[in-house]
C-alpha cells in the first residue's frame, strides 16, 4: 500500500495512473479485510476512470463480498454497457464470461436459482467447447452453490468434488495452460472451495468428512501475523474446525481449534462462547465458567451465555 500512496502524491499524475494506484490501495485493503477502505479506493478510482470495465468489476465484487447487493447489481450493469463499445472480440468474450460469472454470484445471493443456472449454463457451454478463459473448476464451483440453495446437496457435493479433482489434477498437469489457469486462483480461493466442501458435508450430516474439508480449508491459508488479525477466510474456517471439533466432541482438539480464534478475534464473543463450550465437554467446568463469564463481561445482554453460564455453575454445585 506505501507504493501506491507515494504514486498518489505524485504531483500531475494522470488519471488512468492514479485510478490503477486506488485500485491497488483497494486490493491491500481488501486482503486486509478492511472492506470499507476497499470500496471508498475503488469509489475513488471510479471517479477518474467511471466507464474503466475491470475497476467496475472489482467494485462490483467487492460489494458483493461485502453484502452490498444493490451496489454490486449497479456495478455489474454499468459494466455491461461498456462492452457495447467494445470492438475486440476476443477482450469481449473475456469480459462476457467474467461478468456472467459474477452475476451468477449475485442471484445465487439473491435466491434467484433460475436467474443463476441460466449464467451457469452458458459458461459450461463455454467450458465444454474450450472457449473458457478460466478454469472450469470456478463453473464446477458455482454450479454447486445452485445446487445447495436448491437444497440438493448430494448432487451440489458430487459437482463440486469434482471440480476440487478437477483443480488439483491441473496443479500438476503436463497441460502448461491448465497449469496457468490452476496457478492463477488465489489460495483464499482455493480455500473457500474447499471450506463450500465442508458445509456441504454438515449439511448431509457428515461431520468427519466435514472436519476433514474444513481443515484443509484452514491450512491452506497463511496464519497472521501479531499485528493483523486473520482473513475473513481464515476467520471462517477457523470458526467451522471449532464448532465441528465440538460437535465431534473432540475435546482436546476443540479446546486447541477455538483458543486459537478466541485469542486471534478477540471482540467476536461467539468465539468466545465456542471456547467455553470446549472447556465444557473436556469436563473441565472452572475453565469453561471463566471462559463464559468474560465473554460476559463483554456481552451483558447475551441470554446464551447466561445460560450456559448457569448451566456450569450447576454442574460445578454437582461436584
């Protein structure tokens, strides 16, 4: 981010210059987890470059990862009416298939399965005929979040399974386009397929196979550092291997799986809640007693963690 603020401060800088610097900002921003800075960079940038497709994109996503729908449906529109003026086929294409991917995405959001499928369809078209200008895994992936809003989760599992094999296979394809494709997809990415896995799993009553993607999801994803807290992605998988240790009741893992969130999001209660429900099913009430009482202590108002605190307090009066 220290590069593209001193570009910015360059006195005279072009427009187009300046627009690629914000979108930078945007990028550390968003990696950072800091979603507002991300937008107001990439608002910034739209201000200079308004009609610049990728820029457009970017926010449109970026809403949309924020849960921002209507910005993100505004975003995408204003990015189809530049295609009208695009003149080369190839780039055009390109572009068509990325917007179709993220309005899949939106009307997967917005419950619209029908809107989504028929994006879905002209992209495996595509796929199909060698015409895709990225991995046909990403297809594989949205074809299975349908499918799971449409609460067929043994079919969403198989379709995505395979493009999970689908994507490993292409790490260590001799096929150096395959390779290309598969190397360009981000490990929160690559992540997120897999924690998609792991819901899929909870959602069939699975939890051993459920911890197992979870985990994977988790160690694929760099630990942070003391100075910044975990990536919402991390965040995420960190939380499912808690709960999903608990519900295994695999006490030690569990206690291990929710420190760590507990300690790395400190202002997030639930984690700490998690916790103490770990300490619970080790049979180790006092821990778990401390540990709800200083959730409360951040949390008065919670009626859970009274609960809960009450309920070791009594098994505490048992012993």
């Amino acid at each position: 981010m220290d590069q593209a603020d001193k570009l910015l401060a360059i006195e005279g800088l072009p427009d187009r210059d300046a627009a690629a610097a914000l979108g930078q900002k945007a990028t550390a921003n968003a990696a950072l987890g800091k979603d507002e800075e991300a937008l107001a960079a990439l608002g910034s940038a739209l201000q200079l470059e308004p009609n610049d497709f990728w820029l457009l994109m970017r926010s449109c996503n970026q809403n949309l990862d924020s849960g921002f729908l209507a910005p993100a449906r505004q975003d995408c529109a204003l990015a189809s009416r530049t295609l009208r003026h695009e003149r080369k086929a190839a780039s055009s294409d390109r572009k068509r298939q990325y917007l179709d991917y993220t309005q899949a995405r939106i009307a997967i959001r917005q419950g619209n399965t029908a809107r989504a499928q028929a994006f879905v369809s002209r992209l495996k078209k595509q796929a199909d005929s060698g015409a895709l200008f990225f991995g046909a895994w990403h297809v594989d992936r949205l074809a299975a979040q349908v499918l799971q809003r449409q609460r067929r989760f043994e079919e969403a599992a198989i379709v995505l399974s395979e493009g999970i094999r689908d994507f490993e296979e292409a790490l260590v394809s001799s096929n150096e386009n395959l390779q290309r494709l598969a190397a360009a997809v981000s490990v929160e990415d690559r992540s997120a397929m897999w924690f998609q896995f792991g819901v899929l799993m909870n959602y069939m009553d699975d939890p051993v196979e459920a911890q197992k993607a979870f985990e994977t999801a988790f160690n694929l994803l760099p630990l942070p550092d003391n100075n910044n807290p975990p990536t919402k992605m991390l965040e995420r998988a960190g939380y499912a291997l808690c709960a999903t240790e608990i519900q295994l009741q695999r006490a030690e893992q569990a206690i291990n799986r929710c420190k760590w969130l507990a300690n790395s999001v400190t202002y997030n209660t639930s984690y700490i809640a998690a916790l103490g429900d770990a300490y619970a099913i080790a049979g180790d009430f006092t821990g778990a007693l401390q540990t709800y009482e200083d959730a409360l202590s951040k949390d008065p108002e919670n009626g859970y963690l009274e609960l809960r605190r009450d309920q070791i307090k009594d098994a505490l009066d048992l012993q």
